[in-house]
C-alpha cells in the first residue's frame, strides 16, 4: 500500500487540483518548483537553522509519567507546545516562506481558524520584512480574540471572513479569492495539507520533521524507533501528518487520528468528517467533506477553532479508506475533561484542539507495555477564555 501523492497529486482517489483557471500558473509555478527548491542545499540549511535556531527545535518526546501510571500504559508527549508561538504550525511557516522568497514574492496571505496559523505566519512575514494578511471568521476572532492581538503586534492586517459559519471554512474562501485577485506578487501560505497540490504534500514534509525526531528520540528512550500507537487530533490534519510521516509504511505502528464530534456526531453540530463525510471538492482538494445530499457543504462546528472544518486533507481521506489510521470523533465535553486531567495531572494546559487527542486514552485500552505517542500540538494559552467559560474558572 503507497501512501504518498502520485505524480499527479492524488492519494489513492483522493487529492488532485481542484481550481479556477486565475490561480491555474501560480499553482502550477508551485508544484513545478516544490520539489527543486526544497533539495536545495542553500534551501535545507537555512530551513533547518530557522527550525532549529528561531523555533527551538528538537522539541521534547516527554515521559508523561503521572499519566501512564493513571492509563497503565507508556505516554509519551511529543512537545509542539513548546515550539516558537506555541504550537507545531510555524514548522510549516518556515518552510513556505523561504520559497514564496525564492519564487519572488512580496506580499504573503494565509487563513486561520485557532489563530496559530494566522500567528505563525506573521511571525515569518515579521522575520523576513514581508506584508501579510491574514483572513480569520467574525466568530473565530472573538474566540480567539490573544491570537488576533498577536497578529496585529506582529504587523499583519487581520481581515474578518463574514460569511458562511464565519469560521475557517470561510476564511479560506475569502484568501482564495484574494489570492485570484492578486496572482503576480502574492503567495498563499496555506495552514494544513488542505488545499489543491501540491500543498497538501509540500506541508506533510516541512511537517514531517515531527515523525523525524520522534523515531530518533524513541530510540535514546525505549531503545526501539517504533512506538505501537501514534495519536494526533485533526483539523486538516497537518499535525497528524507530520507525527504520522515516517511510520506511515510501518504497518506495526497504530496510528490513531481524532476529529471533533461537537456536540455529538449525530447533533447536527460537529466536525466528524471521516464518519460524516463523502467524497467531494472543497478548496481544491477532492476529499471528504461534509455535505448535505445535492452537495452543499454541511457547516461545521466544534468548541475548537483549529478542527472546526467540514473537510479533511487529501492524505487523512486515504488514511481512512484504507484504514490505515483509526478515526476517533471526540465531543466538545470529552476534549475538555482531558484538558482539565492533562492540566492537573502533568501540569500542562494544552490548547483544545490536542485535548481531543488526549480523550482517546479514555476510550481505548492500551497494554502495559505499549509505548503511546500523543502529538501535543499547541498550548492552551490562547483557549484561556473558552477554558475559564466552560469551568467557571473567575
Ligand atoms: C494547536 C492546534 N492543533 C491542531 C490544529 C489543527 O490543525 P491541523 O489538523 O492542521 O494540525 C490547530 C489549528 O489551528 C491548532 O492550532
């Protein structure tokens, strides 16, 4: 079984290049020059001098040990958290803006549903001195109101999506059809392996450097690369694929992808897209996606900007045809009971997007010896609010 992009862009059936004739040569310049720029040498050192220098990487595979003893079973967190603006999307960042500079562009756009990718992405734009904007739902900005200071600190404009469920969704609408409008200077520095190829591919490898330090950490640690589960939440999914990216052809590696359920998958208000979904089109990417049955995207919702998302990446809609990854939808209540444990029990606040990948240890059984890695995407700081709400925290 192959579960890399074929020439074309496909995972199996999935994937491709679903787009307006407009963004047809910006597309195309990028899936021609992918490949070239990032086997650069010039190209591997700065990027990897940046991931190591400005973003703080290796970031930790910590023993969670007051977890395991809870779980009977070995934890270990995989610390984005604790990357530079606190969480795993500037790892992507990184990457796609050292080649929007090569392919001479001036002016950067990105969407952002929890803020991080928006964050991220001002963050690279402040670095290099480029303009950014940022689309980011009405809803969302409230929701998320640090991120959005953050951008505005870091000098990128934040341009509020007003239409649809006023979420991710519709700001990638909105960047889509600026970036239509401005083909010549402007690159998409898109936040997940969403969209048309090759981004979803191009974003799994700047990602992958999480898988990488895993299996080499695993190996100081437990004396084995190969963990028997890998747990990742997914919005998109480009945490997932990043933890996921080198145990994809090991077969003896479980790995476990969890959506949000919202309210429950059968409310009307979720985003359990692998157990709602059908094969559709959205932003590019033939994928699973939630629709109603002529076709009309079903608006999605969860208690979490980053995985409120009515489709999933290319790769994740392969993942789970071929049942390569179990798919776990996790509800709103679930995912913060776990932010509420994983805060008390290790002393770390996760944002609530990873909370949903820490319910999983309430509805799976592991064995004893099984070495459990749980991708820790991003920290809590920006759910505070959410998090203060929900528990009654004043
Ligand atoms: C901390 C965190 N984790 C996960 C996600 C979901 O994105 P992805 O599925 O691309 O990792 C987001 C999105 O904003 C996020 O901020």
């Amino acid at each position: 079984m192959n579960y890399q992009v074929d020439e074309k862009g496909f995972y199996g059936e999935f994937g491709g290049a679903f787009i307006p004739e407009m963004l047809y040569p910006n597309i195309e310049e990028l899936r021609l020059n992918y490949l070239k720029i990032t086997a650069e040498p010039s190209f591997k050192k700065e990027f990897m001098e940046l991931l190591v220098d400005y973003v703080g990487r290796p970031t930790p595979l910590y023993f969670a040990k007051r977890l395991s003893e809870q779980y009977n079973t070995k934890i270990y967190l995989k610390r984005e958290d604790l990357c530079h603006t606190g969480a795993h999307k500037i790892n992507n960042t990184i990457g796609q803006i050292l080649i929007a500079k090569r392919l001479g562009k001036t002016r950067i756009i990105a969407e952002t549903g929890a803020g991080q990718h928006g964050v991220a992405t001002a963050t690279v734009c402040a670095l290099m001195g480029l303009e950014c904007v940022i689309y980011m739902g009405e809803i969302d900005i409230k929701r998320q109101a640090p991120n959005v200071a953050r951008m505005k600190m870091l000098g990128a404009e934040v341009r509020p999506a007003t239409s649809g469920s006023k979420t991710l969704k519709d700001a990638t609408n909105e960047a889509i059809r600026d970036w239509i409008n401005n083909p010549e200077n402007t690159y998409y520095i898109i936040g997940s392996v969403v969209g048309p190829h090759p981004y979803p591919d191009m974003v799994a490898r700047f990602q992958a450097v999480i898988s990488e330090e895993i299996k080499a950490q695993l190996e100081e640690k437990e004396g084995t690369e190969f963990p028997d589960y890998v747990i990742a939440c997914v919005g998109g999914g480009s945490n997932a694929a990043g933890a996921f990216y080198h145990f994809l052809e090991d077969e003896n590696v479980n790995l476990i992808a969890v959506e949000a359920a919202g309210k429950g998958v059968e409310s009307g208000e979720s985003a359990a897209t692998s157990i709602l979904g059908k094969m559709g089109i959205i932003h590019g990417s033939k994928t699973l996606l939630m629709q109603s049955n002529d076709g009309q995207i079903t608006e999605p919702y969860s208690i979490s900007a980053g995985l409120d998302y009515p489709g999933v990446g290319p790769l994740h809609s392969h993942l789970h045809q071929t049942k390569r990854a179990e798919f776990i939808a996790i509800t709103d209540d679930e995912a913060m009971q776990s932010g509420w444990e994983l805060s008390q029990t290790e002393g770390i606040i996760p944002a609530i997007e990873t909370a949903h990948a820490f319910a999983v240890l309430n509805k799976k059984q592991f064995e004893p010896n099984n070495i459990v890695v749980i991708n820790l995407s991003g920290r809590g700081d920006k759910d505070l609010s959410t998090y203060i709400d929900y528990f009654n925290l004043r």
